[in-house]
C-alpha cells in the first residue's frame, strides 16, 4: 500500500469517526446510551459480516482455507473487549458531556498508542513524535476545557 492510500484510508476513518460523535450524539435523545451503543454494534456487525461474506473471507474462513491462530483469536477478542468498553465509555460521556470535549478526551487514545507502542511494541519514536504528542496533550486539554 502506497503512502497515498494510507493517508486517504486514514482521513476517511477520520471523517467515519466524525460521524459517529455527532449522528451518535443525535441518537442519544432520550435513549439510554447503552442501548444506543449495542444498537450501534449490531448495525457495525451486520455491515461488516456483509462486507465479510461479499469479500469471500467469512467462506476461506469457514473452509479452513484461512487460519487464524489462537494468539491472532486472543489479541483480536481483547480489541473487540477494549473497543465494546472504549464505545460504552465513550456514548455515556457522549449523552451528558460535550460533543467536542468528549471527542477531544477520546483522542487522547492516539497518546496511550503512542506510549503503548514505544513500551509494548518496542517501535521507536523521534522527539518529533514526543513533541507531537505534547501538543496534542495540549490541544486536548485546550478543546476539553472550552467552555
């Protein structure tokens, strides 16, 4: 993948997730946030399994063609048991808090990733990653704090 389809892929998730605070805060009018959360779930479930099965790997998955290991099965259970309570968190935060300082909190997650890499991953960061997540460390605490 060149650096154009990621950067392209990267900024439509951006815009995804755009959507989500915003038609999610609108959906939260006088509906529990938890409710709204697992109603958003199961369309996310149903889209992708659509999207699983049109793409043949639900099939090469079922057929054996596809193996996933049991370390793959255990990292990819733990991200879907993060992201169920990151969208709990986040749609209960979402229904009394801001829709911009609520976003903003949320992205300190590109901080933990960035802290988590350089720990767990062993990725290496320049000081020009450090001094981005130190503006971003600003800028979250800019936008959570307008009022």
């Amino acid at each position: 993948m060149n650096n154009l389809q990621w950067i392209a892929l990267g900024l439509l998730a951006a815009l995804g997730g755009a959507g989500v605070t915003v038609f999610g805060k609108l959906g939260l009018e006088g509906v529990n946030s938890t409710l709204a959360t697992t109603l958003r779930a199961v369309i996310m479930a149903l889209v992708m399994l659509a999207v699983a099965l049109g793409t043949g790997q639900l099939g090469a998955l079922a057929s054996g063609k596809t193996h996933i290991s049991a370390r793959a099965w255990l990292f990819i259970a733990l991200a879907g048991l993060s992201g169920a309570g990151s969208w709990l968190a986040y749609f209960a935060a979402l229904r009394v808090g801001p829709t911009a300082g609520v976003a903003a909190l949320d992205r300190l997650s590109l901080a933990f990733i960035f802290l988590f890499s350089a720990l767990a991953l062993r990725e290496p960061h320049s000081w020009r990653g450090w001094a981005g997540v130190l503006v971003l460390l600003a800028g979250v605490y800019l936008l959570a704090s307008d009022r």
